[in-house]
C-alpha cells in the first residue's frame, strides 16, 4: 500500500497458479491492497496450504490450466460465486526446458496446453464476467525476447501469449478490457526444484542463471508481486497491450 490507500479495494482478482512462489505472494500483496482473490491449483493439498497462508476468505479452486473443460468450469464457478471479474493474472505455467532433439509431441503439446491454449480459452470463457473496466495480466517470460539454449518451446509459448496482450486489448478495447504481459526475469521461486534435478545439479543451474542477470542476482516473488498490484489497480488504466518487463535488465543490459 501506498499514502494509505488501499490500491484494489472492493475487486475480485482471480490469480492461476496462485500456490506458491509469484503466484501465491501476489496472492498476498491482493489481499493486502483489498481485493477478493481466488487462487487456482493442481494439487488438492498446495491449494490448502496456500489458503491456510492466506485467509479462510480466499476462495481456492482445483483446476489443471490446460485443460479446456476445467476452464470453463472455473468460469462456471467463479459467475455463480462472484458479482463480476476486475483482475485476472494468468499466472500458472509449464518450465519445461529441455534440448530440441529430447522433445517429444506429448510433452510439446502439454507444455503448449497449460502456458497458451488453456489461457486462451479461459479469457473466453471468463468473458461474461469481466468488468468494465478489467484488467487481465498474462505472465510472459523474458526467455521469449533472448535466445536462451534449450527454452525453445517455453519461449515459444510465453512470445505467443505476449502476442495475445496486444491483440486482445485490440479487441477488448471498447469493453474496457486490458490486457498487458508481466515477464518476469530468473526468480527465486520453487519452479527450479520442479525439473527433477539432484542438489547439485540444481545448484550449478541456479548459478548459471543468477549469471544471465546483469544486475547479479535472482528476482524476488515479491519484485513481480508488486508489478502485478500496479497492472491490476487503477494507477496503470492508461497501461493498454504491452510488456512489463521485471528481469534484472535482462532482456535490455
């Protein structure tokens, strides 16, 4: 909060992935500005320890982003809970990162299903519900403005779903809808212990990383939290179809 103001007061913000790292502390930073959040989440259980954390008031939801039918019925929940939509941040995603001759359709297509596919057909399905004005963010990823060895499909992905900020707020535009991208640069978050790599291992890629950020460290959830509480309030209502990049200067050094 800033000057006492209590910057989303009254809003209902929806947050995908919202179950830890950016996800569950711009989860935190909402509710502490006034929003209503929903959360939703793969895991039964990282659902009720995120709502544990958060309040008893958050609504969390069980839901798998790339699933088309889970879409709509998230939107069938949230229309029968919820008087409108202020904020969507489709915030839940695949980091799969492999070489390109390891990739195969399954695993391709999966990927393409939960960070693009599912979120598009989410915005279309949360349409009757989205306020006027609403602000929808999509967590892009500066893999997709570098050539990072191995990103080849993530980045892909994230390019395709920044792509959807600018035409979406094309179309919307009239409805008082926008959409913008929020690209977070390499974050200390708990994706990294998510491609089944030994402690070793994962410390030297944790390294390797910290070393593509000029300004010499990891981002924290908190730095893109932060970023998310602006695209959603009032103060960035002139903020139409663009990119905000939080990365270290790594896309621009």
């Amino acid at each position: 909060m800033r000057s006492g103001i209590i910057r989303l007061q009254g809003k209902h913000a929806l947050i995908t992935g919202g179950t830890s790292g950016i996800g569950l502390e711009t989860a935190r930073q909402f509710r502490a500005e006034g929003a209503v959040v929903a959360i939703t989440g793969r895991s039964a259980a990282g659902l009720e320890a995120a709502r544990r954390d958060l309040g008893d008031d958050v609504l969390a939801i069980r839901s798998e982003a790339g699933d088309i039918a889970a879409q709509e019925a998230l939107a069938a929940r949230l229309l029968a809970s919820w008087p409108r939509l202020d904020v969507l941040y489709v915030n839940a995603g695949d980091v799969t990162h492999r070489p390109l001759a390891d990739w195969d359709e399954a695993t391709f297509d999966t990927l393409m299903a939960t960070n693009l596919k599912g979120p598009f057909f989410l915005i279309r399905a949360l349409l009757p519900l989205l306020a006027d004005p609403a602000s929808v963010i999509l967590c892009g990823s500066v893999s997709a403005q570098i050539g990072l060895p191995q990103s080849s499909a993530y980045a892909a992905s994230k390019a395709g779903l920044l792509s959807l900020a600018r035409t979406l707020s094309g179309e919307f535009k009239d409805r008082g809808i926008r959409v913008n991208g929020l690209s977070p640069g390499p974050t200390e978050t708990p994706a990294l212990g998510k491609l089944g790599l030994g402690d070793e291992a994962e410390t030297a890629l944790r390294e390797e990383i910290r070393q593509l950020v000029p300004i010499g460290r990891l981002g924290r959830p908190i730095e893109l939290a932060k970023a998310a509480v602006f695209l959603a309030s009032d103060e960035s209502s002139f903020v139409v179809g663009t990119e905000l990049l939080v990365d270290g200067g790594v896309a621009n050094l």
